[in-house]
C-alpha cells in the first residue's frame, strides 16, 4: 500500500520541513544522494504553474513510488534526496527537466557551467547543502537562521528533539493499534472504468486501499510512517493482513462486485491470505485483482514467481501498479503473467503530445488495449489523450468526477419518472 514521500508544498511553513528534514538526516547521511533544481533561476515566462508543475512531475512521481524524498521551496526550487540505487532514474529525470527548458539562459549554458542544478554526496557535502537549503529559502526563519560551518543545525535541533522518524518500538505501537481499529472510515475506493466519452463512464473494477496518510493522522500524528523503508514494508504487510480481514466481512466490498485490492508479494505466501483464500466461493476469486508494485517484485522475482502461479491458478488476476513514462518499458506483461499494467498519467504526456502519444500507442499496442489502465487521470485533457492513443481503461478523480456525474443523470431521470408518474 503506496505512501508518498513527497513534500510538494508551497505553502506557509513548506521551507521549515526541508530544514527538519536535514536535521533528521545529519545522523543518516552515509550512501545519501541529493540534486537541487533552481526552478526560481528560470525567466519568468518558464516559471509559470504549467512549466513548473511539468518540471516536477517525474520527481513526485519518484517519491510516490518511495524512490526518493521531494521537497518544493516557496521559490520554487526543489530538492530530491534519494540512494544510489535510484541515481540513474534521477539522471534521466534531469535530463528531461532540462529539454523542457532548453532555450531558458541558464539552462542552455549547458551542464559545465551550471547555475541550474547542483548535486550533492549528503555525507561529504552536508554543509554546503546546508546552505544552499538556507540561500533557497526566502520565507522561513528556520531555515534563514541556520549559519555556520559546524553544527549548522544545532539551534533547531534544540527546539525540535522529539524525532517524527519511525521507529520498531513505533511500529509495535501501531501494529498493535491496528488489531484493536475499526479501519473501515480510512478505506478508500477508486473505480478502473472504461471511458469511451465523458459522459458514459463503465465501472470494470473498483480499487479498495486503506489511506495511510488519514491513518498516521489518526494513530500517530506528526510521525512519518514512510521514514524507513523497511519498517514501513513491514507496515505496509500488517495493512495487508486487516485488509483482508475486511474483505472476509459480510457485507464487506467483495459483495459490491469486481475489486482490486493492493498487496505485497509476502502477503500472497502468507497463512493470513491461505485462510482468506480458504473462506471465498470458487467463483468469487476471479472477482479479485491482486496489484503488486514494482519493486517489490524485483526484491525477489523467485517469490513473485511461486507467489504468482498460486494466484493464478486459483483464479485471481494480477495488476502490476504504479508504473511510470521511465519504468513501463522495463515490464513484459506476458512474461511476468499479469492481467492488468497500471500506467501514471504524467503531465509530460501533455508537454511533449505528439511524440509521447505516439510512445503509447505503440505501449497500448504492446500491452493490449483491455489490458493497460491509465492511472492517476485528474483532468479531461489526461483522459482525451488516453482516448487518442487507444487506452480503454482509467482511473483517478477526473473518472470519479465523471461516474459520479453519471449517478447524478441517473437520478434525475428516475425523479422525472416518478414526477410524471404522480401527474
């Protein structure tokens, strides 16, 4: 189940949680990577809200997949922090922020001269990133006080002791929390439907997650649950395990028809989804798609294989979530047995139109038109792009907006009904 690591703020106070950030991340710097992009340096005609938000697009969508860290300034500027593992993926994300404003002054006196974008190794340029996060900041006192050298951020350090990072002793807190929850207000739900106008949305399946933001909120506010990838794994299979404790409910979604539901491949192996898998009908496992992320395939390709042919040949269906412009191509669908891809819309799709609807036409061609689902689709524009290039299935709100349109036709025509029927 996805968490954000991104921090795409600029609002009040956005400043200040970079400088917490770093504060957090002076114990922790060893195998660290960081790039600032000066955003703020552009000429005002590329600094408009469309370039800007085309520019950070592959970097939230990085952190969503919990690749990285985003932090966007008040000026505009925005720094990713991520591990070597990621650093190819965050080069070729520069590279594309740069063809976005190749005919800006500092971007086109190119890399060797650059004002543009500065990298840095956190555990041997941790000053220097320091104040470069003090100079970019132009709102926050936090961060506009940090001065020195040596122990550049010792002051803060003494106004905020208490960390907010996750912990073991956290995560037995909340594990054991979670057996007592009623999870049943944090679920949420996002339709996958065909959309062959905007006005005649077809519901296929309807995705069920459990909002993990609503639920550090709820548990423990102001703790980042995503702060150690290994404990939030860890998490992240304990939701696994309530989930399908809901789905067993009757009355619970399975009796609303075709769901999805986000798993983890140790969740599959588990003797929690075996005793689930014990209590449904025959017919009931085909109604079930079972999406599994990337990364956690790739952790362990011989799991996901034994995980995959039990699924399978009990009837489930498999989605592989969260794929992006830069990581769809490295997915064979045929080859990993899967029903569905779920691709992200980007809004590079938009920037770049032509040659981007020609890449997926040829992804749709290569995946099947019934088989890759266009996620994360917040506008008209996203959804008619889709359309052109042959994509049959979406999800994301502008869908939700359009369904719930639809319900809203619906019962006017049945009052107008039973308006005509009493005269």
């Amino acid at each position: 189940m996805p968490a954000s690591a991104a921090v795409d703020t600029r609002s009040k106070g956005a400043d200040a949680l970079l400088a917490e950030f770093l504060r957090r991340l002076e114990s922790r710097k060893e195998g660290r990577l960081a790039v600032h992009v000066m955003l703020s340096r552009l000429r005002p005609f590329n600094r408009r809200e469309h370039h800007l938000h085309a520019a950070r697009a592959g970097f939230a969508q990085l952190a969503d997949e919990r690749r990285g860290q985003l932090f966007v300034l008040s000026n505009a500027d925005l720094f990713f922090f991520f591990s070597k593992e990621v650093e190819g993926l965050v080069r070729s994300e520069i590279m594309r922020v740069r063809f976005l404003f190749t005919e800006d002054p500092i971007v086109a006196k190119g890399p060797d001269a650059d004002g543009f974008i500065t990298w840095y190794t956190v555990d041997r340029q941790y000053d220097a990133l320091v104040r470069a996060a003090r100079g970019a900041s132009d709102s926050n006192a936090a961060v506009r006080a940090v001065t020195g050298r040596d122990g550049a951020w010792a002051d803060l350090k003494a106004r905020q002791k208490a960390s907010s990072a996750l912990t073991p002793e956290l995560l037995d807190r909340i594990e054991a929390g979670l057996v007592q929850a009623d999870l049943s207000s944090l679920l949420r739900r996002h339709a996958v439907c065909s959309v062959p106008n905007e006005t005649s949305p077809e519901p296929r399946f309807v995705e069920w997650t459990v909002c993990i933001s609503d639920l550090a909120q709820t548990m423990l506010p102001h703790f980042d649950f995503a702060s150690d990838p290994l404990l939030f794994q860890h998490l992240t299979e304990s939701l696994d395990r309530r989930m399908l404790a809901l789905l067993a409910k009757p009355g619970g979604p399975l009796d609303g028809g075709d769901i999805s539901v986000n798993l983890n491949v140790a969740t599959l192996l588990s003797e929690h989804f075996f005793t689930f898998d014990e209590k449904l009908f025959t017919a009931r496992r085909g109604c079930i798609v079972i999406e599994l992320k990337l990364e956690d395939i790739a952790q362990d390709p011989e799991s996901y294989e034994f995980a995959r042919k039990l699924a399978q040949a009990k009837g489930y269906r498999l989605c592989l979530d969260g794929l992006t412009l830069w990581t769809f191509d490295l997915v064979a669908r045929g080859q990993l047995g899967l029903a569905y891809l779920k691709l992200n819309f980007d809004a590079l799709m938009l920037v770049e139109a032509e040659e981007r609807r020609a890449w997926l036409e040829d992804a749709v061609a290569r995946t099947g038109p019934a088989q890759l689902i266009l996620s994360r689709v917040e506008s008209a524009e996203g959804a008619a792009f889709g359309r052109a290039a042959g994509v049959q299935l979406f999800q994301g709100r502008h869908i939700e907006r359009l369904l719930a349109e639809a319900r809203q036709r619906r019962q006017y025509v049945r009052l107008n009904r039973r308006a005509s029927g009493d005269t």
